[in-house]
C-alpha cells in the first residue's frame, strides 16, 4: 500500500504545478489590466461622487455631478448625436463587411491572401492621416466637389457633404471597416462550405440562403461587431473635432471638454460613467435578444 502511495503522490505534485503554470502566465496581463484599466477607472468612480472647477475637485462625497449631466439640455442633445451616429456608423460597416467576408471565406480563392494583406496594411495608416484625407475629399476644394464641378454635374460646391453627421459617419466605416471585415471574416470560417452547397441542393436561391441559413449562424460574430463599431463610434470624441462642426458633435467631445477645457472633472467623470452605462445595457440586451432568438453561438456541421 505505501508502495502504491508513494507512485501516486508525484502526479498530485504534478497537478499543481500544471495549475500554477497557466496563473503564472497571466499574471502580467492580470497587472497591465489592473494599473491600465482598473486603477483608471476608480480614480474616475471616485472623481464622479466629488465636486470640483477649474481643475481641482473637493468633498463631500455627493451625486450633483451626475444629476448635473442627466439635466443637462446639452448633453441630451448630444446623446442623441452620438447614438444616431453610433448606429449608422455600426449598420453601415456591418452591411458593407458582410459580403466582403463571405466573398474572402468561399469565393476569393488564391486572391484571398492579397486581400487580406491589403486590408491589414490599411491599419498602418494613422487614425488622423485617415480622418484627414475625407476632410480634404469631402471639402468644398476637396477632390469629390472639384471632380463634379469639373464634369459640369453642379456648378457650386457642396457645402452639406462636410461638418455634419454624415462626414463624422463616413469617416468611422472607413476607419472600422477593416476590423469589421476580419471579425466576420473569422466568423465565417467554421462554417464549411458544404452548409450552402446543401442549402442550394434543396432549392434555395440565394437569397434564401442568406437568409436561413447565412445570417442565422452569423448572428452572434455580427452582433459582436456591431455592438464595437457602436460603442467606439458613439463616444469618439476625434473625428467629430475636425470633420464634425456644431451638427456632427458627440457625447465624448463634451466629455473631453470637461477635462482639458473647463476643468469640471467630476462632471466630465460623471458623464464618461453615464456614457459607460448605456454601453454595458446596450451589450447586455444584445446578449439577451440572442440568447432568446438561440442564436448565442455559431451552431455548424458537417
């Protein structure tokens, strides 16, 4: 018995070392989130609950700031801006990467690695080089108005195409719909091709085919993406600052404002847990509505 004993006690010794191994690993993961994110976000929780201007902030402990921002004209006005452009900018990018991730998945071929290499070579341009260039596209000397009038398609610029919603939107696709077309095109890569070859032996055209079979199994990597362009686009607070003007402005340039402007921290805190909130409610009741639908999960065979 002690033989036997002593032949099953370095499998245990074992075991915690195999345990320990994989804590070790992620301890400086663990250290980064907590000094980086974490520490952060307590020091703004803290700020919220104090009352502060021009840069410094003082006790009691009190809940004005947040009253404040919830009654704030402004901010409901900005709320709205933001959540419109969240949306179109998340509707848009998904509708557009949908069909490029598909055509990547099952019908690029040997061109699928050049465009996938082109497609990660766009993030090596800079997030202002980018919202830049649709400032100079989009301006009444930009090349979109100087091309039309060049073609005698109108005769004056187009004021209405920059410093408004829809600049502000369509420089978020352009910046997101890289990271959008790779989300999706790892999504679709479960899912085997013969799904839609069995799909079209019984009949189904292709619209059909995207629509029971297609979209139904995309269901959670799509609402993934579209809930992240939706949270970043929202609450970007650089793109509206040079292509916005008074129409394109955002919750996050109100929040910037407080900080570096006006010096209101713990109104600008405040806001930013606010803003905070409806991102995790929006999160959760997409989660919710996919567990219900049963489409939490990418359910495939073979």
């Amino acid at each position: 018995m002690s033989a036997v004993a002593q032949d099953a006690a370095p499998p245990e010794r074992t075991d915690r070392r195999t345990t320990a191994a994989p804590l070790a690993l992620t301890l400086p993961a663990l250290a980064m989130m907590l000094v980086f994110f974490v520490v952060p976000l307590a020091v703004f929780a803290v700020y919220s609950f104090l009352s502060g201007a021009l840069f410094s902030v003082s006790g009691p402990f009190t809940i004005e700031s947040y009253l404040d921002a919830l009654r704030s004209s402004l901010t409901r006005v900005l709320a709205k801006n933001s959540a419109i452009v969240g949306l179109l900018a998340a509707t848009t990018t998904v509708f557009l990467s949908l069909p490029i991730a598909y055509w990547l998945r099952y019908v690029a071929g040997r061109w699928r690695t050049l465009v996938l290499f082109l497609i990660t070579a766009t993030f090596f341009a800079s997030y202002l080089v980018r919202i830049y260039a649709w400032r100079s596209i989009l301006g009444e000397s930009g090349l979109l108005n100087s091309g039309l009038q060049r073609l005698g398609v109108i005769d004056d610029p187009l004021g209405f195409l920059l410093y408004n919603k829809f600049s502000v939107t369509i420089a978020l696709v352009h910046i997101f719909l890289p990271y959008v077309v790779l989300v999706l095109y790892a999504g679709f890569n479960p899912l085997s091709s013969a799904l839609l070859e069995s799909a079209q032996d019984l009949g189904a055209n292709a619209f059909l085919r995207w629509r029971r079979v297609i979209l139904p199994l995309m269901a959670a990597p799509t609402a993934t993406a579209f809930v992240f362009v939706f949270v970043l686009s929202a609450g970007d607070y650089v793109t509206p600052q040079l292509i916005g003007g008074t129409d394109g402005v955002l919750l996050g340039v109100e929040v910037q404002a407080e900080f570096k402007a006006v010096g209101n921290f713990p109104l600008g805190a405040a806001t930013s847990f606010l803003m905070l909130a409806a991102f995790v409610l929006c999160y959760a009741l997409t989660i919710i509505a996919l567990r219900l639908a049963r489409l939490d999960r990418i359910r495939w065979s073979t």
